[in-house]
C-alpha cells in the first residue's frame, strides 16, 4: 500500500478503498479557524452534541483579526465560549495561523484531520490524512461521526535530485500547478515520494501539501521520516513520531515526476494559481508591494531566510514590504535571534501572525498595483483591490523584489541562505486554552453578540422545481467569486442575510438584488465551479437566495459537498456542450425531480421552457447524499433520523 491507503485503511469506518467509491473514516483531530468556525458552532449547537469525541479538536482565531468594530471580537467571543463549553481547545489570536500552528504543536503521523479550511492538508507535512471541508462537516465530526468522502485516486509525485540554491519548496509546487492546473487534483491525493522528499525539511513539505488545495486535491502527503522525527523531537514532541511509508510494491493511478535540481524560481501571475510561468521568462515586472507570510510561506526556515536576503540592505523606495510571520513561536524565535531587527531595519513593516493580507484583512493595494506575494490565492479582487495584480512567488524571491523594485531571481542575491533546523522551538503554549471540564461544561455559559444571527435552514426536496437561470458564468469560478471575503465582509461571517447582499457581485454586481426578487433561481456555470476556500458561505448563501440548483461542467470538492450539506442540487451536463444552449434569464423546470432523486436516477431531465427543448443533466449522488437532498441538507437528515 502507499501512505495514503495505510491512514486512509486504518480510518476506513465504511465502503471500500476503491478510486471513486464513497468511503467513511474515522477522524483523530479536527480545526475551525474563526470566519468558518463561528457558523461551524452554531450548527455543532444547532446538532446538540455536548462534547467533542475527537482525540485533539483546536478552534483557532487567526483570519479576522482586524477588528474596526465589535463583530470580529464578538465572533472571538462566541468561539472561545462555545469551544470552552464542548470540549475544544482555543488557539487565540496572536498564536499563529491555524495550519502553522497545528504542523508545530498539534499533528501527529499516521492520524486524520479535518478542518474547516481549504488549506487544511498543510498537515500532510506530517504524514496525516489532512482534509479540509466545509464547517457543517467538521462539526458533525467533532460528534464523533466519520467523514465521508469520495476515495480518491494516489498520485505519486516522484521527487528527485536537491533545489538548487535560492530555488523553494514554492516553486516545487508552482510548478506541480503549472503542469496539472487548479484542477488537476481532483479526486485526488497527492502523495511524494522518492530520494528528492529527503532533502527537504517539515516546513518545505508544508509549502507544498498546502498549496495542494490550489490543484483542487483531497490532500497531499508525505512520509513520515526521520526528518519528521527531527521536526518532532525539536517541537519537543518525539513521543508523537512513527515513521510511515510506501510498501516497496505500492502502486499509484497517476505518476509525476519532478527533478527538484532542475527546477526554478516560478511566479504564478494573476488571477490563478496555475497561470505559472519562470520568473526569468516573466521578465522585470515593477513592484509596488511585496507581502511575506500566510499559511503557505510564514515558517522559522522561510522566514530566517528573507532575514538574511534584507540583512543589511533597504528595501526599494518604492516598494511596501508587509511581513507577517506565521505563527508566535515563529515570530518569538526571529526576535529573540535578531532577524526581525534586520528585517525592521531594511524597511518592513511587521504585521501580527494572522492570516493579514492573503484574505484582503488589510495591506490591500494601490490602484493598477503589482503585488508580489507568498501566499497562495491570487484571486481576481481577494486582496481586497480589484485592479491590482496579485504575483505568487517564493519567500527569497519576493524578498529579493523587495530590495530591486521588481520582480527578481533570487538565485543571484548576496545572502547566506543555508539557514539551519533549529535543535529546539520555542515551546510555550500560553496561548492555547484548555476547555472546561465535562463536569463544569453545563455552567460554562456561551457568549454571543448581536452580530450572531441565526443559520439558514433548507427545505425538503419539492416534488418538481422551476425558476431561471440567474446567472451564467465561467470555468474557474472560485468561492471568493460566490462568496467574497475582505476586511470589509468578514465580520459578517455570522451574518447571512448582510453576506447575501454581495453574493456573486464580482462576477455580476446586480445578482443579489435579482435573486431576490426573483425569489431563488438556478446558477450555471462552467468547470470547476466553486474552487478555493472551503467557506460554506458559499452555499449557505445561495441558499438564503433560495437557489435550487447548480448547473456545471463540473464541481470543486469542497464546495460540491457544501452544496449538497445545505439541500442545492448539483448537476452537470450530460453533453457539455449543452451549456451553449442556455442563456441567462432561461426558465427551467425539472418536473418529478423529488421522485427521480428518490428512485436513484443518474439521469434528470431539465426543460428549458424559454427555448423549448429538454437536456438529461447528471446527478451522482452517493446513497446517503441523495438522502441529504430529499431532507434538505444534512441537519435536517440527522434530524430526522434521531426522531
Ligand atoms: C482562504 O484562504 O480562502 C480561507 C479564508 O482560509 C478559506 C476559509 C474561509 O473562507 O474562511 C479557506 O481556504 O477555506
Ligand atoms: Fe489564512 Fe490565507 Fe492560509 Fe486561508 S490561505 S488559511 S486566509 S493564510
């Protein structure tokens, strides 16, 4: 077996490791982070489970940090009570970014993971199943439930050969983009293998699991070595090792072959991950921000090395260097040795170890801008500017653009870049919270501000449906599309009625207004609907618009099965190019659909009464998801099985 099947098959709580069947697993440790986790609460209350049945469950407060009013410490508040009361640990803000912190203190080998973030399978690093999923999934896990998933298919991505100097994990995994797009991975885990995964420590194997979910995969993984015993015992952790790998035999249903020595530094230009090319190729492209940090790049070891590159130098003048290191055990250990001065000193400008920039929580940019970053998204409008140009790179080559002006091979920079694994990390968890005890839970009173509004709840399944076509869009369409999220609507994450004022509105700002006054309707769209973050927002919002039905050439994992969570029909185009055939404003019905879904049908036909012709779409639902879609969602299934 390869890695992934021995954790997946020491999980496997129903069905049968076979590519494309669903399977259930068994779930060690669960993560929210605070604009999932407060919706992700309130249906672990709305389900009635009283304590968590995980072995490790962290609620982290890390995304919405930026508090310009009472709503973000109101949601802080709600998390750390409500977390306190069932059972979970707190991470608090000023501790770190929820997927840095669980790879230093938290993961273990061999376990299972499942978070409510995309960015969920940085855990990988460690040899752990680590999925990310939407909030509704996580709680139902954190009651002990098994996970079900679609079995993915294993990707060996065979590494050999060592990065040459001033080449990153970064550019291992831009062009793992570059090769397979962003929605290379689906249905897939990505998993590394050969002499190549030796030569790169934890926090590289990190960079390259998390940026995993750009490829669209369940994960990604690596094994479990004695670079990871390393890692560990330096944590002051040893005690959580076992080593994990590939049987000798193992096989794969994909093979990708990567010559780490032959590789480059790599920029993904905007707007997608996957628009890679070399950055000799892209040519000197003038900075005007260069920002440094988030879940992908924020390490000790990416860190000490943009440190060493500023050592000494300015930073361009007209450049704004941002530097958010990841975590506080990060950040402590650059101050304590001195890099944060020689950082200081060039010119940067520290933010606190959160999420920041990468989700548009400030350091948005100028008008027109360039901006070089670290991170892993460069969504049309994320950074919170929808004219500027958002650039992934490395953390050495965005710091060398940050001394030059412009975008910048670091392999030529005048640095000691051979930055050693500390023997020891800082170990101070003072910032994470036990929960009360199961004794003195009943009196652990919850906390919630008035920012806190109900979820919204689907209905059955109707015996036929109608409505038009809201909105046709696109291939790629991403949840920051559906749902976006910056400084400005993050505080609104407990808020769906103010969230639904936005829906779609950078795809086509008149939306929401129609919605609603077309009381609900169909979305259609292209491939890969609904790629990116794992926010159910994304669904629970259509939802609130009373959309019915997703019609697309094809679905993002996460967000097909927040889809089905919530009771929204996801279809696809039994003859894709039927898209053609329908416009904007199309009315449609599917009539008996309650008894088509019922009978187990792949097939339902769709009338479209405006143009007068009727196309079969595909349904592949899974037994218990064509229950989800009867019920209305997976709150009203469990509630009507525990009646
Ligand atoms: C992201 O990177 O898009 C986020 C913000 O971390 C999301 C979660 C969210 O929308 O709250 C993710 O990746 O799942
Ligand atoms: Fe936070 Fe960005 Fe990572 Fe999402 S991708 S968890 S917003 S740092």
């Amino acid at each position: 077996m390869n890695v992934t099947q021995k954790i997946l098959a020491a999980h496997l709580v129903s069905g049968e490791l076979t590519c494309g069947s669903e399977i259930s697993i068994r779930i060690d440790q669960t993560l929210t982070q605070d604009s999932t986790g407060t919706m992700a609460y309130l249906q672990f209350e709305a389900m009635g489970t009283k304590r968590v049945k995980t072995e490790r469950s962290m609620a982290y407060i890390d995304h919405n940090t930026l508090q310009t009013g009472f709503e973000n410490a109101d949601d802080h508040k709600y998390i750390t009570t409500v977390a306190s009361k069932h059972g979970i640990y707190l991470s608090k803000p000023g501790n770190g970014i929820c997927h840095q912190v669980q790879l230093e203190r938290i993961g273990i080998p061999g376990k299972t993971l499942l978070g409510s973030d995309s960015h969920t399978p940085t855990g990988g690093a460690l040899g752990m199943i680590a999925i990310g999923a939407g909030g509704l999934d996580v709680a139902v896990a954190m009651g002990g439930a098994p996970y079900y998933l679609s079995c993915p298919g294993v990707v060996n991505v065979h590494l050999t050969g060592k990065l040459s100097r001033g080449v990153a994990a970064k550019d291992v995994i831009l062009e793992v983009l570059r090769r397979l797009s962003v929605k290379g991975g689906v249905g897939k885990v990505m998993e590394y293998t050969g002499e190549g995964v030796q030569t790169l420590s934890i926090p590289e194997r990190a960079t390259i699991t998390n940026m995993g979910a750009e490829l669209g995969a369940t994960t990604s993984v690596f094994p479990s070595d004695e670079i990871t015993r390393q890692f560990l015992r330096a944590q002051g952790r040893e005690q959580d090792f076992s080593p994990l790998s590939a049987d000798a035999d193992a096989t794969y249903d994909q093979l990708v072959e990567i010559d780490l020595s032959a590789l480059v530094p790599m920029v993904a230009l905007p707007h997608m991950p996957d628009n890679v090319q070399t950055v000799k190729a892209a040519g000197q492209i003038k900075a005007d921000q260069v920002c440094i940090g988030s879940c992908t790049n924020s390490s000790y070891l990416d860190m000490m090395r943009v440190a060493a590159i500023l050592k000494g130098k300015t930073v361009h003048p007209d450049v704004s260097l941002v530097i958010a290191p990841g975590s506080r055990q990060v950040l402590s250990m650059l101050s304590a040795n001195g890099a944060l001065h020689d950082m200081i000193e060039a010119g940067a400008r520290i933010t606190e170890t959160a999420c920041g920039f990468c989700i548009g929580m400030g350091q948005s940019p100028a008008t027109d801008a360039v901006s070089i970053r670290t991170n892993n998204r460069n969504f049309f409008g994320r950074s919170g500017t929808k004219s500027a140009g958002i650039f992934l790179v490395s953390c050495e080559t965005a710091a060398a653009t940050a001394l030059t002006g412009v975008l910048t091979d670091p392999r030529g920079v005048d640095a000691n870049l051979d930055v050693d694994m500390p023997e020891t990390f800082f170990q101070n968890d003072n910032l994470i919270l036990a929960p009360v005890s199961a004794a003195d839970a009943p009196d652990a009173v919850v906390v919630r501000g008035p920012n806190i509004k109900p979820f919204p709840q689907a209905q059955a399944l109707e015996e036929s449906i109608s409505g038009k076509v809201l909105l046709k869009m696109e291939d790629n369409i991403t949840t920051d599309h559906i749902m976006p999220s910056d400084s400005s609507l993050l505080p609104f994450r407990s808020n769906i009625p103010k969230l639904s004022e936005h829906c779609l509105a950078p795809v086509d700002p008149t939306f929401p207004a129609r919605a609603k006054a077309e009381g609900g309707g169909f979305l259609l769209a292209g491939q890969n609907y609904g790629q990116g973050s794992s926010r159910e927002h994304a669904a629970l919002v259509p939802l609130y618009l009373k959309i019915r039905g997703v019609i697309a050439k094809s679905f993002a994992r996460i967000h097909q099965a927040n889809l089905i969570n919530n009771g929204i029909l996801p279809l696809t185009f039994e003859n894709e190019a039927d898209y053609d055939r329908f416009d904007q404003a199309d009315v449609l019905t599917f009539k008996d659909v309650q008894a088509l879904v019922r009978s187990g049908a792949q097939l339902i036909p769709v009338t479209n009464e405006t143009k007068g012709f009727t196309v079969n779409l595909n349904i592949s639902l899974s037994e218990r998801e064509r229950s989800m879609i009867l019920a209305g969602g997976l709150i009203n299934m469990i509630a009507a099985a525990n009646k």
